[in-house]
C-alpha cells in the first residue's frame, strides 16, 4: 500500500466513528422533549407537597387544641369559652405563636357550644369546631374544618 491509500483509509475510519448531524439533533430533540416533560410534574407535586403539610400540621394542631380542652374543668364553663373568639397562630412546625409573631403559618379559631340532642342541650357533650386558615392571606377560605365532641369525663 502507498501512503496515500494509507492517509485514505486512515480518514474513512476516522469518519465512520463519529454521530451524524441528524442522530445528534434526535437526541437532543428526545432530552428536550423529556426534560420539558419532567419539569412540567414539578408545580403538581409542589401543591401535592403543600396540601399534605397542611393536612399533617392541620392534624396536629387539631389535636393539641383538643387536648387544652379535654384537660379544662368541665364545671367552668367560660373557661371552655376562653378559646372563642381569641384566634391563636401557629408556626409551619404546628407550635403555638404569640398574636404578634412574625413567623405564623397557621391561624386557628375554635368555637364551642354545648351539644344539642334532638332539642335538649346536653350537660355532658360539647362541640368544638377548630377552623384553620393562613395567617397572611387576605380573607382566604378556610384550609380545614374539624368538628369535634368534647365528652365530660367522670
């Protein structure tokens, strides 16, 4: 062999090795079009994310209001009444702010009434409905409401 048809051979295996124009923009096209895909998902599964903190934290502050008043003296009535009207603030944790605090998440009301059944007041049931809401937002539905039975322990 001469050296030319050794610099040719040399060159047509150099070019067999490489992508082609078009199998380089495909793969490209395909990444593109998947990432977009992927990215896509990523608002869904924030307010996925969003909705399951709420209901988790909405649970546990659920239960510590429950809690204060399950531990409050059933004969003093306007005691079980403090937490009316009074809303209390809550952090993204589920601990309990003061009114002013900067870094509420949560702001919870709680209304209590004694339990009516079939129009007769009962002496040993009350219901409490704890309403959750966000702090900041300007007259935003509420995020939950939980009605609960309070029963006079003996």
């Amino acid at each position: 062999m001469t050296r030319q048809s050794l610099n040719d051979l040399a060159f047509r295996r150099c070019r067999c090795r490489g992508f082609s124009l078009v199998e380089v923009t495909l793969a490209l096209g395909i990444m593109a079009f998947s990432l977009v895909s992927i990215l896509g998902l990523v608002p869904s599964g924030l307010a996925t994310f969003r909705a399951a903190m709420n209901a988790s934290v909405g649970a546990q502050i659920v239960q510590q209001i429950v809690s204060d008043l399950r531990q409050t003296d059933w004969q003093n009535v306007a005691e079980l009444q403090d937490m009316v009207g009074e809303p209390r603030y809550y952090d993204d944790q589920g601990r309990e702010l003061d009114a002013d605090a900067q870094s509420a998440i949560y702001r919870v009301e709680v209304t209590v009434a004694a339990q009516d059944l079939g129009g007769v007041a009962s002496d040993n049931l009350a219901r409490a409905v704890v309403e959750i809401s966000r702090h900041r937002a300007d007259a935003a539905p509420p995020i939950a409401r939980y009605p609960v039975m309070i029963a006079k322990s003996l």
